[in-house]
C-alpha cells in the first residue's frame, strides 16, 4: 500500500481554478475579473516606469550579484518598508521597538507571523479571528499554521457597506486577548474600509478587550494614491500603545507580483523585547526560506532609497489609482444609464483593486457561461481588468443577468 494512499485531494484555489478558465477561453468577448493585478487601459500587465529604472540601475551597477541576502534581508529595503509604513516621524522606530523581517511577499509575511504567533501567543488557546468575508488564503494560512479560525461580521450585505456595529459587537464578544486580522486599507475582497472614525470604534474595543491586531497592507498608496491615508489605521493602533504584527506586499503597489517581495513587521511595548522577537523571527524564516528573494528587493530597495525615484514611484501609484477610481465611477454611471435593477453606488463608494458587487452566484454563473465574464461566485470582480474598451460590454451583461437571472 502507498505511503500516501490515505491522503484526501485539496480543494482547488477557487481564484486560481477561475484563472485556468479564463485562460482556456478562446472567446474575443472574454473578460478576466478575477485576477488580482493591475491592468493598463489595453488591458496588459503595466511595469512601472519607476520599475523599470530601478531595474536599468541595478543592471548597470559593477557590484550587482546573486549572492545571498542575510536572514533579516535587504537593509534599504527593511529599512524602507518600516518608514513607509509608520511614518518618517514614527516614535516605534525611534524607540527601537520595531524589527522588520523581509519576506516572500504579503503571503509569506503572513504565515510567518501565523507561526510566530502559534508559538508565542498569550493566552495559549487564543483563536485568529478573520472578517466575513475576507481574502481567500487567510483561513488557510493560519490553519495551517495551527490555529482556530473564527469570523467577525464585516460586510453589510444589504448596503454592500461596512457592518461597524456587528464587528463592534463580535469583536466585544469574542474572549479576551484573542488575536484578529486587519486590512489595513482595500479591504479585499470588498474594497469598504472604515472611516477613521469608525477606525477608532474598532480600536476602543480590541483596547477594552486586550486582542492583538495582525494588519495585513498589500495595497499601501495604491489603495487611494496616498501611502500616508492608506497607513492611517496601522500607525492609529501603534500611536495608541498597541503590539501588533503588520504583513506588507509590494506586490500590487510595485507590480512586482512574481517577485515575491514583502515583509513581516513587528511592534513591540519597549525595545528591549526586540532581540527576541528578531531572534525567533530569523529561526522561523531561516527553517521555511533560508534567505528571502534578492531581485525583486533590491528593486523595491532602490526605490525607497532613493528621493527621485520614490517621488516618481509615488506618481505611478496615483495613475494606477486614479484609472481605476475611473473605471468605478463608469461602471456605475453606465449601469445607472441602462436603468439596471438596484443601486450602484456601492461601486463608486467602495476603495481599491476589488468591488464587492452584490451579484449572486447564479448571475456570476451566468456571466461566465454566457458573456465569458471571469469573476469570484462571490460576486467580486477586479476593477483593474475594466477598460474603456470592455466596460460598454461588462455593463451590458451585468446589466443582462440582474433582470433575468435570479
């Protein structure tokens, strides 16, 4: 008998499965929603001009190699990420009270602080707690790594806005000192961020009850343009005497997605806890990665280094922001001008890569089957496969499947 006879078959990555199909469809009609990158107005992946400089310097540089990072990583990209997403007047990183960590991308960011976490955290029987709904590898990640995985109430899915008061209320409710994941801004796969005020609420509570916040930001300045706004919540917890683990990409806001480039921050009360942390941190990515990817941090590095080219790398981040802010605001429009069935502001109201659209999975079906359309059976589609090309054609059939597919 085999050795792996008995063990059952995963169930497939439901965004990746859509991929497969979308890609296997020869029709000219097709359109692919469900991807999560970023999208030009042709509808072709876009390298950042910054990128693609950073790139050249590197090339052209005599010293450049393919040696090995340290387990920590890149300095001018650590360095980098943790200004970026604290602030350059931050008083963690004054204090020393933070150690970033380089990682695969948001992903690895996020299992490494899952581990981190199994091992350490306080009370030993603390469960993770994720919004309903959220992306869909958080559930997997820290089950994997060992955890119980609970829900908080996120989404009205009346208004297709924020439920403040049922989050409120689970979050006051769960046990205290249970640990509970944030999208620091774009929620995915909503795209509804709190308000700052409503930032608050949530801060009072998770403070009244001891839970520990794990932020997770993949979409930093890509989200409204302004890496600032878009770090408002995470240096909120911070300012407020908050512990707490941040998971950062650069995947979307860089388009290095296949470069797998991220990190893992942590903060701490007082800096003096930081030579543990860093220790157990480095032991944990030293035993899964060894050292993390060099290419696509030295790229990310260079950027943040250095004033011009971050400047510019800004820029980049607003035009990509900026179009698909656009596209929200045409979608609506053109689904208002054919009369279709039901408010759609929503889309316009609601922030970032992914628009929650209230579609039930019969007209997601629908969509598929007969308009060639590639979205998640939850109804959400990536705003940055929209075009002026396509979006007369995707209006029509959204339109098409709200009347005649209940």
């Amino acid at each position: 008998m085999s050795y792996f006879a008995n063990i059952p078959e995963a169930p497939a990555d439901s965004i990746l499965k859509l991929s497969v199909q979308s890609k296997a469809d020869p029709s000219s009609n097709k359109v692919d929603l469900g991807v999560g990158a970023y999208r030009d107005n042709n509808g072709k992946p876009w390298i950042l001009p910054v990128v693609s400089k950073a790139s050249s310097r590197l090339a052209s540089d005599p010293g450049f190699n393919h040696e090995y990072l340290s387990v920590g990583g890149l300095p001018a990209l650590t360095g980098g990420a943790q200004t970026l997403i604290f602030g350059r007047n931050s008083r963690a990183i004054d204090d020393k009270r933070v150690y970033t960590i380089q990682t695969i991308s948001g992903t690895g960011a996020n299992m490494v602080g899952a581990v981190f976490l199994k091992q350490f955290k306080r009370p030993e029987n603390a469960a993770v707690y994720i919004s309903k709904p959220t992306w869909g590898n958080h559930r997997s990640i820290f089950q994997t790594a060992g955890h119980e995985v609970r829900e908080y109430r996120y989404c009205n899915y009346e208004t297709l806005g924020l439920d403040i008061d049922g989050m409120v209320a689970d979050l006051r409710a769960a046990p205290e000192g249970q640990i509970i994941v944030l999208h620091a801004c774009a929620h995915n796969p909503t795209g509804i961020d709190p308000t700052a005020e409503q930032w608050q609420q949530i801060a009072d509570v998770m403070e009244e009850r001891g839970h520990f916040p794990f932020f997770d930001c993949a979409y930093q300045g890509f989200a409204t343009g302004d890496v600032d706004r878009d770090a408002y919540a995470i240096r909120l917890f911070v300012s407020r005497g908050f512990e707490l683990l941040v998971a950062e990409s650069f995947a979307k806001n860089m388009g290095l997605y296949g470069e797998r480039t991220g990190c893992l921050h942590a903060v701490a009360r007082s800096a003096d806890l930081i030579p543990a942390v860093s220790s157990q941190l480095n032991r944990l990515s030293r035993a899964t990665i060894s050292t993390a990817a060099a290419y696509g941090a030295k790229v990310a590095g260079t950027v943040l280094q250095d004033p011009e080219l971050y400047k510019e790398w800004l820029d980049n981040m607003a035009e990509m922001s900026s179009r698909i802010k656009t596209m929200r605001d045409a979608l609506r429009d053109k689904l208002v001008e054919l009369g279709t069935p039901g408010s759609w502001d929503h889309v316009s109201n609601q922030i970032g890569m992914f628009s929650f659209t209230g579609l039930a999975k019969p007209q997601v079906a629908a969509l598929k089957e007969k308009h060639h359309m590639y979205l998640t059976e939850d109804g959400r589609i990536s705003v940055a496969g929209l075009n002026t090309g396509n979006i007369d054609y995707v209006a029509k059939a959204i339109d098409d499947v709200v009347r005649n597919v209940k």
